[in-house]
C-alpha cells in the first residue's frame, strides 16, 4: 500500500476523528520520506567504514614480520651462533647431542631452517650442539710422565670448545721420579659434563734443580726487563733516587749474580733513577702490584698503553704473586696492565 492509497482510505472517515487519522498518517509518511534519509545514509557509510578497517587490519596480519635470512652458524661455538642469531632477531632452540670428537663440544653439529633460508624475524631456529663424546671421562694420567701427557692433552683437548682446560702442572719434591704425575683432580673415568679444570701434580724428584743468577749490574730498564724474561729466578726490584756518582736509570746492586740458586727463587736488585722535572716526556720507576699468591709460578704479562691508545708489551715473565715489582720506562700517562694467566690482575697510571 503506497501513501496515495493510506491517505484515500483516511478520506472514507465522514467526521473529524477520520479526518485527524488520515493527517497523522500523512506527517509519518512525510517524515520518512525527508528527515529519515539523512539517518539511513549515516548507517550506511559507518557500516562501510568499519568493513573498510577490518579489511585493513586484515591485510596488515597477512604481511606479518619482517623478512631474514637464517646465517650459517654450523661449526661455529654455541657463543658466536647466539650472538649471530640475536643479531638477524632469531630465537634459536637449543639440541644437544654427543659426537664423536670431545674437541667439538659447544659447537654447532646442525640447524633447522638450513642456511640462507628466508623466514620471518623471531622465529625459533632449531641448534644441534655437541655435548663432547658419550661417557667420555678423564683418563687414568697417574704415573706417566708429564712430558708423554702433555702433547697428548694439548691434542685432545686444545679446541676452542673443549669442556677440558689443562691447567699449568704443580710440582712437588717426591721420591718418585722427576716428572712423574702423581695426582690428578678430577680423578680418572668421572664423566665430563661441563667445563673442567684438569689439574696435574707432578714429582720434581728428591734434587733441587736450580738456576744461575744473571747479573743484571749496569742494565737499563729495557734489558733488564729482557733478561728478566728468560731467567728461572723472580727478581723483586726495588729503586732509590740515584746519587751523583750513579748512573741514573740502571741497576746499581743486586743478590746472588752469577750464583746457582733453587729455581724461582726471589733475588733482590735495585733501581736507580733520576728525579722526576717539570716538563720530563718519560716516566721512570717500579710498578708494585699486590695480587693473590700461587702455590707455583704462572705466565705473566705487563703492557703499557699510551694516552694516545698505543699498546706494547713490555715483559712476559713467570711468578708466584704476591707482590710482583716491574721496572718501567714509559711515556708520561701511560696505563701499565698486569695480566696473570691471561687475566687482568692489576692496573695503574703512571705520571
């Protein structure tokens, strides 16, 4: 029914009541017809919006991450792989597996993705890591020779990610013979799991070996230093302002020279030196470093660095610790480094 025939069917009322019905109807017909348009196109378009954002949103999910490329990390140390998957936003899941080389232990045996696959950013890359040999153990090391173990050591466990470090033997006076191993720790056959430390005790044999003295008399700093490198004694050097008759920035005394004494055994010698000046480039003196004590003597290393970030070696020597006193010969500023067993002990600047 359209409005012409509501409006008719209102004109068949004869009084006013009908009259009243066909006006309502045709203020609702007109209301429909103009001020409800604006409202239905309203409905519309938000309608059409909203269908528009979810489409977007949509397409959005659909790109995902960003694209990487997985890096080749078989063969190198679980620590390089880590960082290289860090750095391509990888997350690895980690594979252990025993192999049939105790020297690949912590390293990668496989990945899944392989190499140059192209994945999305955050994914998880399965790493297979060598767990060293299955029921691999310490060997039974106790009554060979050192000089036999060591080469064989140093081959079987020398690689970059061997679970075994061979740490510097300590020798005992024994009535075994010299060079016999006669304890070990950990003992022999204990499966190995996680990093190990192998520590030897070796005989030295009833005799003191010994070690002649060098005369260090009249050195500059530089050859003592050089002659401090080589020698089987650890010197402990102590220095005075030098008088007039001295030659400034030599040894002037020491103990024992040219005598043989018990091997790394302390000798004495001293330094004299000019006093410093206004305006001196150079620093000269003794660098006293109090570190912990060995129960035998370790590699030890001092290094200089200039301000200018220059770096030099100035003597690699064995010592027990202690205290350890190196002569010095530097440019005014420079930072001397300790290092014992590779590790930095001690640091100082120098004016």
């Amino acid at each position: 029914m359209d409005e012409r025939d509501i409006v008719n069917t209102a004109d068949t009322g004869k009084t006013g009541f009908g009259r009243k019905i066909k006006d309502g109807i045709k203020g609702q017909v007109d209301g429909l017809a103009y001020g409800g348009k604006p409202l239905f196109f309203t409905m519309i378009l938000t309608l059409i919006v909203t269908v528009v954002a979810c489409i977007g949103v949509f397409l959005v999910s659909l790109q995902g991450e960003e694209k990487v490329m997985v890096p080749d990390v078989v063969g190198k140390s679980l620590t390089t792989a880590l960082l290289e998957m860090q750095q391509k936003e990888l997350y690895p899941k980690i594979q252990l597996r025993y192999s049939d080389n105790e020297g690949d232990a912590l390293t990668i045996l496989e990945q899944d993705p392989a190499p140059g696959a192209i994945v999305k950013a955050y994914r998880r890359v399965t790493l297979t890591v060598s767990r060293g040999q299955e029921g691999s153990g310490l060997e039974n090391l106790v009554g060979k020779n050192i000089n036999d173990v060591l080469p064989q050591l140093k081959k079987t466990y020398g690689g970059d990610g061997s679970l075994v470090t061979v740490a510097p033997p300590v020798y005992k006076k024994s009535s075994s013979p010299a060079g016999t191993i006669l304890a070990q720790n950990p003992m022999a056959g204990l499966p190995i799991t996680d990093r190990t430390r192998l520590q030897l005790i070796v005989s030295k044999g009833t005799e003191v070996e010994t070690a002649e003295v060098p005369d260090l008399s009249g050195m500059k700093v530089s050859e003592a230093l050089k002659a401090m490198a080589s020698a089987k004694v650890i010197f402990d050097f102590t220095s005075h302002e030098a008088f007039s008759s001295e030659k400034a920035g030599t040894v002037t005394s020491q103990d024992g020279a040219g005598q043989s004494v018990g091997i790394w055994s302390h000798v004495k010698a001293d330094f004299a030196f000019a006093p410093a000046k206004e305006g001196d480039e150079t620093s000269s003196g003794i660098l006293n470093a109090r570190i912990s004590e060995y129960p035998y003597p370790v590699p030890m290393t001092v290094k200089s660095s200039s301000q200018e970030g220059k770096t030099a070696t100035l003597v690699s020597f064995q010592h027990d610790g202690g205290v350890v006193s190196i002569p010095y010969s530097v440019a005014k500023g420079s930072t001397l480094t300790l290092y014992a067993l590779d590790k930095e002990v001690y640091s100082a600047v120098v004016n």
